[in-house]
C-alpha cells in the first residue's frame, strides 16, 4: 500500500451505527428442527467461526434473507460477519443492512471495526438490535468528515491483492524447488 495513507495518518470520527445501517434480527428460524447437512442455503447462527455458518439448510423462502453484503453480528458473541449470499438464521443475530449501497470490502473494514467492541458484551449483557443501534464506531473521514467508504475498500481490496501475490510467490516458489530437488 505505498500510495496510501497509513491507517493512523487518516482522520477518523465517531459514527452512530443507526445513522449508517438499518437494522433487524432474524427471522425465527429453530436450528435444531433443520437439517444442516443438505440444504442450499447457509444457515448463519450467533457462532463465532465460519462466517457465522452452521450449515446449509433449505427451509421457507419467506424466511430467506435475500438482501446482502450485510454485516450479521450474534447477540451473545458480538462477534461480525459479512455475508455475500442469501442466508437463513434465527433471532439472535443482528443483520446490518447499509442505508448507502457498499461492498462486500468496505463492510468487510467496518466490520473489523466492530469487532473492537466485542469485548464490551457477553451472554449477560447481550449486542441486542437496540443497544448495537446506539453503538459508536470510529471511522476513516474523506475531507467533507463522511465516512471514507473508498477509503475502505480500496484498503482491504489492497490486503486481498498482498494475500494472493504472497501465496501465489510462494506456491511458485515451492513449486520451482521440487523441480529442482
């Protein structure tokens, strides 16, 4: 990222999370009543690994979350999750739908940024649609003090292009020392 502005350099300002994204919980989706071995669609819960997916499932369409990227956050783990497909899931998570339309990687930044807060809730004192309403998150500013969304982006596109060169330098270079080993 040599033609960037370090992280640091930028200016950043507080934003209400409401003032940037409506919010809903999920639709009443049970997770023990399904199958989440064969279905088509991911089945996102309140876990923490795997993007939030606890398996594939088919299940009413009604129920189907067909708007995204969204951010998903679980009440209890307060743990975020950028979702790039239709999803299921239940009651207990979050679903972040940007007011403005943003990609999947400027949700991606942002929700590393909510996951600065995580810490701030646990199974008692729960990341409820009404108190993540209400949650600040710092962020990069352009010069008119708006969110920096291609700021954003461009960022975490430019980690996603230093993640690929570096496997595919090193799978050349592993394949280049088997042939001549």
């Amino acid at each position: 990222m040599d033609n960037f502005i370090p992280l640091e350099q930028k200016t950043w300002k507080p934003f209400v999370v409401e003032d940037l994204f409506n919010i809903k919980i999920g639709k009443p989706v049970i997770g023990n009543t399904v199958d989440k071995n064969s279905g088509k669609y991911p089945y996102v819960t309140r876990k923490e690994t795997n993007n939030g997916i606890d398996g594939f499932i088919d299940y009413d369409e009604e129920y189907l979350n067909k708007e995204f990227p969204v951010i998903t956050i679980g009440a209890e783990t307060a743990k975020p999750f950028v979702q790039n497909f239709p999803f299921f899931t239940g009651v207990k998570v979050n679903i972040m739908s940007p007011k403005k339309k943003l990609s999947r990687y400027t949700l991606l930044f942002i929700a590393q940024v909510l996951e600065k807060q995580k810490s701030n809730y646990s199974y008692a004192f729960a990341m409820i649609s009404s108190r993540l309403r209400k949650v600040k998150i710092q962020l990069p500013v352009n010069e008119l003090g708006e969110p920096d969304f291609e700021y954003m982006e461009a960022y975490i596109k430019n980690i996603f292009a230093e993640k690929l060169q570096s496997y595919i330098d090193k799978k050349f270079a592993d394949n280049y020392n088997q042939r001549e080993g």
